[in-house]
C-alpha cells in the first residue's frame, strides 16, 4: 500500500456519509492550524444544482486572467484529490500526503476532546484550506457540501457568494420546503458580501434577500444584473452571449451541453466580475472571457466517453438535475433509439426522476451504484416499472453487466448506422463515477 493508499484509507475510516452538523469542531481545527481560511479570499458557492460545473467556470476564468487559483468541490468520481485543485490541476498524491501530515496529529486533538471525531467532509474541508495557504493561491473557489449554515465550508465567510437554482434535494437535513431549504443555504451570505443569485422561485428569493438586508449585503439577481442574451448550438457545446455585470460578452464557445450550463456561465461570470471589481463603469476582457470558458470542463456532466454507440454519463440526482438533462438531450442531441443506465440513492424522489426521464429513453437498464445509500436494484425496477412498463425496463445486478445489457439493447433492431444510437447513465454522482472509472479502462 502506497502512503497516499494509507492516507486515503484512514479518511475513509470516518465515514464519507456520516453526517454531524456542528462548525465548532471545523472551527477548532483551523484554529489550531492557523487559520489557513483566513489567508486568501474566497468566492463561495451553493445551491442544488449546478454548483460543481459553476465552480469550475469560475476557476477556468479567473486562471485565464492569470491568478493561482485553489478548488474545493465534491463529490468526487474517482479519486479523493480532485476535491482540492491547484492551478486547475487535482493535487498531487505527495502534497495530499503532506498536507494530511501536518493537519492529521491535531485532528486528533480535537477528536479526543469531542463525543463526536470530525467527519470525513471536515477532514478533506480543512485538507483542502491548508493546502491553499501552503500553495499559496490568491483565491480559492469553495463549493458547500450540503447545505449552507451548518456547512464545514461556511467558516470562509467569502466576500463573494453564488447561488445557483435551489430545488427540494435533501429535505431531511435542510427542510420540507424550498423556503426552509433556500434559508439554510442563505446561511453562507455574511457582512458586507456580494451575493450572485441564479433566478429563483419567490419561496427560494425571499429568504436570500431578507438575508442580504439582515446582514447588509449587495445582491445582484440573473434576469435583473446579468444573465444569458443568446445562446446556439455548436459542435462540442455551444455560443453564447452573456449580458455581465459590466456589460456585453458575446461570442463565447462553451464546451458544455445545455441551457443549465449557460446558466451556469452567467453566474460564473458575473462571480468573477464581482471578485475583479467590474461593474458598471468597468468591463473584463472579453478575449480573455473567451479563453476562460473555452477553456472550462466538467467531467460527468452529459459528458461523452464513448462513439457508436455514443454513451453520455449524466450526474442527474433529482429531479431539478433531471429536467436540464432531459431539456439539453431533446435540443442538443438526436438520437434515433437512447437507452438509459440507472442508479440511483435511497434517499432521493426517485419517482419524480423516472418519470422525467420516461418520454426521452426507449428502454431503461436499472441497477446499483456501489454507495452504501444505493437504492435496491428490485425496489428500483418496481419504480421503474410503474414508469415505464414492465416491458421496457430490464435489471442488471452490477454496472458492468449494465451497461453492457444498454448497448445491446441500444443496438437491437437498429439497421445500418449506429451513428443516432445511444446509452445514457445517470441516477447519481456516484453512478456516473462508477461507470466512468470502468468505460475509461
């Protein structure tokens, strides 16, 4: 076992699903570390969907205009160091090792003085300030893990804050309710911020801006300050025109599917242009905008690993994530015959996923993911079964034996090309993780 294999193992060890909300233990730890937080800015970013692919454009923006940047996102697909980037880049298995090394030993003092050890998410939330004070980066750009208020992030207190769409996703930590939700995830606006809203229901605005009052921060709304003017259809992607806070941006090539990923371009960029002081009287370059988003991936995200048969991997977990799926899938791609690989949690409205999905897949493969929250693959094949018929859904016990059941089934009746056939996995984060490690073999 490699050190980096030891280090990974004892992370492991605490549980990457245990769930403690309590920032005195986070608090503590950066405390006795130095407050490594406290060393650069941050632009903060939650929401329901969304969050990882705008964090991304942020960070691909901000390296076009040359500053050292520092990612924390989650979860992660395939290894625990693409949760902390540097310069754009996973950090290195060494610098994980070191980096574990140093905050390790006083971990282990605040676990002795708690009932409770620090979760898996505070151990990789204060891996990932250290290694952007060591690094050092001049921003970092921190997704929350769940929530907001009572997240391990929320101890930044970022000068810029983004909010993308909020949706019901995991109403039993954050609430029944959009409201109840959007107020948790309000938690993250402190003094004095710049908050970045996607455009939201009226449950979901009103608690951000009755925070924004509460704490006297600036609020710049998408639709109102800035949004998408046009968007077409290119190969890879798209073009877009962007209106920001400091004016036109046109012409821009994003390298991502959908109307939720220009969305999520606005966001970005009206984030960046709130951190560069652009507003009104002053705009970025746009040339250098360009070479930002050209520049911008996000892995598992309609992203296309295979041709002929074409397989997507979609991180869809609920239903808000479905339905910008399934909108980019009826615009932007023209499959003749599309059979879907699904997986997904126990915990999520798997009904109201199913039935999004439902009008767009001939048939569906259903099977489980290797989180120990996955869903039963009969529990899921009876859901699925309601949706769809009996007749178009089959099972498969793993994901292997799935995907390889989708491309038949993709390819079944067709005659000639293979061109508009196509396999969409999605379900889960976890799934899409699954399948990518085992197609990228």
């Amino acid at each position: 076992m490699t050190e980096f294999q030891e280090v990974d193992a004892a992370l492991g060890a605490r549980g990457n699903v245990r769930m403690v909300f309590d920032l005195s233990k986070i608090e503590e730890l950066l405390d006795l570390l130095g407050s490594p937080q406290r060393a650069y800015p941050s632009i903060h970013l939650t929401g329901t969907n969304g969050k990882t692919s705008t964090a991304r454009m942020i960070d691909s923006l901000l390296r076009a205009f040359g500053i050292h940047t520092g990612r924390y996102t989650s979860p992660h697909l395939e290894t625990v160091r693409e949760r902390i980037s540097l310069d754009g880049e996973p950090i290195s298995e060494e610098r994980f090792v070191s980096v574990y090394r140093e905050v390790e030993p006083l971990a282990a003092l605040v676990d002795d003085r708690h009932e409770e050890p620090l979760t898996y998410f505070d151990m990789t939330t204060a891996l990932a300030f250290a290694a952007f004070a060591d690094a050092p980066v001049e921003v970092a750009v921190v997704e929350v893990g769940l929530g907001g208020a009572d997240d391990s992030t929320n101890v930044i207190q970022a000068g810029v804050c983004v909010i993308t769409p909020i949706g019901l996703d995991h109403t039993e930590w954050l609430g029944d309710t959009i409201e109840e939700i959007a107020w948790a995830k309000a938690g993250i606006i402190h003094k004095g911020a710049t908050v970045i809203t996607a455009a939201q229901t009226e449950d979901a605005a009103r608690p951000l801006l009755e925070r924004c009052a509460e704490v006297g921060a600036t609020i710049a709304r998408e639709g109102g300050e800035f949004g998408v003017l046009r968007r077409s259809l290119a190969v890879g992607g798209q073009v877009i025109t962007l209106q920001g806070l400091g004016g036109e941006y046109d012409e821009i090539f994003l390298p991502l599917h959908g109307a939720h990923q220009a969305q999520n371009a606005a966001l970005a960029l009206a984030a960046v242009e709130a951190f560069l002081g652009a507003g009104a009287d002053r705009q970025l370059v746009v040339e250098t905008v360009r070479e930002g988003f050209a520049n911008t991936s996000s892995p598992g995200r309609l992203e296309r690993v295979r041709s002929a048969p074409t397989i997507l991997l979609d991180g869809a977990h609920n239903p808000h994530g479905m339905a910008a799926t399934v909108t980019a899938l009826q615009e932007e791609f023209a499959f003749s015959k599309l059979v879907a690989v699904v997986a997904v949690l126990a915990d999520k409205d798997v009904t109201g996923i199913l039935d999004l999905l439902e009008p767009v897949v001939d048939a569906v493969v259903v099977t489980r993911n290797n989180s120990p929250r996955a869903m039963p693959v009969d529990e899921l094949a009876a859901l699925a079964a309601e949706v769809f018929g009996p007749e178009r859904v089959e099972t498969a016990a793993n994901m292997p034996d799935a995907i390889e059941a989708a491309v038949v089934l993709a390819e079944s009746d067709v005659e000639g090309e293979l061109s508009g056939v196509g396999v969409l996995v999605t379900g889960s984060v976890f799934t899409v993780a699954e399948a990518r490690t085992l197609l990228k073999r």
